[in-house]
C-alpha cells in the first residue's frame, strides 16, 4: 500500500511569508485548517494525534528540533497542512530551516516555527484534502468547491463555485472575504469593472454573475489567469464581446471602469495608485492591506474618498470614492 506524509505546521509569525515559500516551493496548493474543520468532519483521530506530545519545534536561536511537551497552545491556531509523498525530514524540512536563516538575516530577529508529520495510506490523500475545504459565506456570496452542493436557498447569481488551488482567493482570506463583502452592497449591473491581480477569479466572477456589461480582469501570473478561466468555466460563464482576462498589468488597459477591485498588497496597491486614478471612474475597493500600512497608503488615497473600511485580524480592507465624482446608483 502506498503511503503519504502529512505535515501540519503552526507559524505564530510571519505567517504569509512562510505560505508564500511552500506555495512556491512546492508548485502545490496549500491547505488551512483548524480544530473545528476537523470536529466538524468527525475527524476524531487525526484530532487525537494533534494533541498528542509529537510536535516539534525549529528556532534560528539554538538551530535545533525540540519535542513540544505542552501542544495546548498549539491546538488553538489554524494549521498549515502539506502532503507530500517524500518524506518532508529530507526533502522540505532542510529548505524550510534554510529559508528561516535567510528571513533571521533579513528581519533581523530570531524565526521559528512548529510542525507534526505523520505518515497515511495514499487511497485517503483525496478524501481527506476535500473534506478540509469547507464552503464559506461572505455577505450575499456562497462560495464552495465543485463537489459540496449547492444550498438550495441560495441565488444561483451568488453561487460561486471555486477550486482551491495554486492561485489565490478562495473566499476562506480575510483579504478576500472583506472584498466580497464591499462589494455586496453595490449595484453592478450594467457596470464596467475591473479586477486588477484577479488570481483565482473569484471577484471577477462574483461580479459577473451581478450582471456587468464589461469586465477586464488582468494579473502578472500566468497561473492565475489559468485558473480564472478554469472557474470561468466551471461556473458555466462565457466571456463576451466586451470582456477581457489578460496577463499582465495596469499599464495596458484603457478606458474609465465604474468599479476598480484590487486584492493585492500594501505595497503594490501604493505603487498602482496613479494606474487607479487613471482607470476607475468611481469605486475603487482595495483589500490585502496590513494594519500596519494602513496610514501609508490613505496618506497617498488623499484623492478618494473612504466610504466604508472593514477590519479583520490585522487585514484591512477599503471602499473608496473618486473624489468629484457623482457616485449614484452606488
């Protein structure tokens, strides 16, 4: 019987870093789960196996793995979980460990992280995968994977269907989640939008499903764009006349949008202000922003307005106005 390793890792820091090099690292989609997706699936042995004394713990301070007594503290964090069918000890460990030195250099502070590895039959990889990823609500959206049902009190126009994957947005992100959640309560029929770094296409495709009379969607990452004309399709929507999903960024479009999205990051978002300021026409609504850079990026939105700022651990999302612009039917 073939046999796979699964690894679940706890990051109390630097948490993004860290998933964006196993993201990169292992060309595999990366999956978030925590006690409660376990009980909810009746995961009783997997649950008992976490609380067990098995963890162990990697630091740049004393460069070395050390068991962890106490997992109490562990068990209340969500969990990265990869599965490999190499053995992680020699093959992901050793780069995890060397990424930790590069990050202590550049941060200037001590990495470290915790993780359990236990070793399945291979026949269980895909039942436990799709059992993890659970569907999530976010303001009028349902967003669910291709094999949960959907509710039957749900809209099909709010119904949208995303496979995990290696591009981002799932709904389960703070950053994507609050998104969805300002655009909610906009109307878009008949608007020209713009989704700018649209990953996995989820917010196009919410949008599109609202009735938009144009829509451009555009990211620098082939794979996104790859995966946001896989979900395309797998929400049986049909790109038309007017519509575009490109590779590549800002400085190609033209034209003025009634609605510009952009989960993306701080930084970028900073960079991409004169791009929004030539492109959107009225909303802007910008996610993927930490807490931390929230002042450096309003001190340069001076020209919009902030109609409604959502929080959530320390993401913050914004809806904002062009300044001068009459902003009926919004």
């Amino acid at each position: 019987m073939m046999i796979y390793f699964e690894t679940f890792f706890v990051f109390f820091t630097e948490r993004e870093v860290f998933m964006d090099f196993l993201a990169q690292t292992l060309n595999l989609a990366l999956e978030e789960t925590n006690l409660e997706n376990l009980r909810a699936f009746n995961e009783t042995k997997t649950i008992d196996v976490l609380a067990s004394k098995n963890w162990e713990y990697f630091s740049t301070k004393n460069a070395s793995k050390t068991p962890i007594k106490d997992t109490q503290s562990l068990l209340k964090e969500s969990f990265v979980v990869v599965r490999l069918e190499s053995d992680p000890s020699t093959s992901l460990l050793p780069k995890l460990e060397h990424f930790c030195s590069i990050l202590k250099q550049r941060l200037d502070k001590d990495i470290d992280f915790y993780y359990f590895t236990q070793q399945l039959k291979n026949q269980d990889w895909l039942d436990a995968y799709q059992k993890s990823v659970l569907p999530v609500q976010c303001a009028k959206f349902h967003i669910r994977p291709s094999w949960h049902e959907k509710p039957s009190d749900i809209p099909t126009n709010c119904d949208l269907l995303i496979n995990p994957g290696l591009a981002f947005g799932s709904g389960h992100h703070e950053s994507t989640s609050m998104c969805l959640e300002l655009l909610s309560n906009i109307d878009l029929e008949n608007k020209k939008v713009l989704d700018v770094g649209c990953g996995s296409g989820i917010l196009s495709i919410a949008m599109k499903k609202q009735g938009t009379s144009s829509l451009t969607a555009c990211d620098t990452d082939s794979l996104a764009i790859q995966a946001t004309l896989q979900n395309f399709a797998l929400n049986h929507l049909e790109l038309n006349a007017q519509d575009e999903v490109f590779q590549g960024s800002t400085q190609h479009i033209n034209g003025l949008f009634d609605v510009v999205v952009a989960n993306i990051v701080a930084d970028v978002i900073k960079t991409l202000h004169s791009e929004f300021l030539r492109l959107c026409d009225n909303i802007l609504i910008v996610s993927g922003i930490l807490e931390t850079h929230l002042d450096s990026v309003l001190q340069i939105y001076q020209d919009f307005e902030v109609l409604e700022q959502k929080k959530r651990n320390e993401w913050v999302a914004l809806k904002l106005l062009k300044k001068q612009v009459n902003h009926q039917g919004f």
